[in-house]
C-alpha cells in the first residue's frame, strides 16, 4: 500500500521512509506542507502520515483541506505536542488518529494498520477472503491453514486485493498503489506477480476482469454480474 510521508525533519523522515518500506510499505516522503497538499491532490494514497508543524502549511491545515474537498484518505498526525487542547484541535481538524512525538515505528505502524482497517470497513487484524488468511502485522499468508511464502511485493499486490474482495483494479491502480516516487516500474510488473499469486494461490482466485482489471475471489464464489 502507497503512504504519504509529510515530514520535514530529515533525520526522522529518512528513518521512517526506511522502517516504513522495509514494512512493505510504497513511501513518498515530502517536507514542505504545499507539497503535501498537492500529492494528496494528484495520487490516491491508503494513508497519509503528516507532521504537525511543516514549512508553508501545517498538519491541521493539510488535512483539513482534504475533508473540505470530501477526500477521505487515512491521515494520522505526528505532533511534539501532547497537551489536551492540541489533540482535540488535531482530531477536529479531521485527522483520524495522532502519535505524539518521539516517534516509536511500531507504534506508528500500528496505529496505521488500524486506520487501514477501518478504511477499508473491517476491524479485524487479520483479513480473510474465503479460507484465504492474510495477517498484516506478520505479512503472513495461509490458505486453508497452509502457509503461502510470498514475496514483499506479492504479499503487497494480495493485502490491496483482499482488502475489498470483488473490486476490480486496473493496472495503472495497482501501480499507483504498489510502488512510491522514483521506483523503477517493468511494463508487465503486475502481470507477473499475478501470474506468481495465481501459482501459489491456485486457480480461480484472482480472476481477470476483461477490459478492467483483476479481482479477488474465493474460488467457489460467483462472480458479479
């Protein structure tokens, strides 16, 4: 899944871009609350993750630009401050939860995976499709019982897929949401790791919707008209 980093201290940005990615997570990472701004404007990210006080706009004001214009991505707000006021003002701006500096990659990654859930409609930590079983805190995968061994991409293309079961993805979504600013992108890359899940998976699961894109399904299960 693709995350927003808004953060301009650059120590912390670079340590959280790393802990964030070696998560599995798509990271781009801007300093500058405009900038911000426009990202959340021209890409569809899971979740943003934004500093309180930025240069040019700040944490409350970015993401209260985001509900004014009905854009309800994920926003989670870094702030060194931790008094009462400042956490209501925070969470009234609409930001869907905070993490009070210093800043702990666990913690933060936790409470990230929460909000996901809750996006995406579930409060379970795990998600299930049928006996497929997907844990995101472990990137662990088994079905019906079985463990699936998974590369971090693999694991990345299935958890935005079992997140809304049935919904069909482009190609170009699927791209926007497996891979972050500046990575390299092969012309047939989300063909080939659906090719890698099909094999692993079995036949049936992720079925090719013509002139669409690709779905998730229980074998079993129809297809809707």
């Amino acid at each position: 899944m693709r995350i927003l980093l808004a953060e301009d201290d650059v120590p912390l940005g670079n340590a959280l871009v790393s802990g964030l990615r070696h998560l599995g997570y798509a990271v781009d990472w801007v300093c500058d609350g405009r900038h911000a701004i426009q990202a959340l404007a021209d890409t569809p990210y899971s979740a943003a993750v934004i500093d309180w006080n930025l240069p040019r706009a700040s944490g409350p004001d970015i993401i209260a630009s985001l509900r004014r214009r009905g854009d309800a991505t994920p926003a989670l707000l870094l702030t060194a401050r931790d008094a009462i006021d400042d956490r209501v003002a925070g969470l009234d701006c609409g930001a869907d939860d905070y993490v009070v500096k210093p800043v702990q990659l666990e913690e933060l990654a936790a409470r990230m995976r929460a909000l996901l859930r809750r996006a995406a409609g579930s409060s379970a930590p795990v998600l299930e499709v049928g006996p497929l079983r997907l844990d995101p805190t472990l990137h662990a995968v088994s079905l019906a019982g079985a463990p699936v061994a998974l590369s971090a991409r693999e694991y990345a293309l299935l958890e935005v897929l079992a997140a809304r079961p049935g919904r069909a993805w482009s190609r170009a979504q699927l791209e926007q949401a497996l891979y972050g600013w500046g990575e390299e992108i092969a012309s047939n890359a989300v063909e080939v790791h659906v090719h890698h899940l099909r094999r692993k998976l079995g036949p049936g699961w992720i079925r090719t919707l013509r002139g669409v894109g690709y779905a998730l399904y229980p074998p079993a299960a129809d297809a809707p008209a």
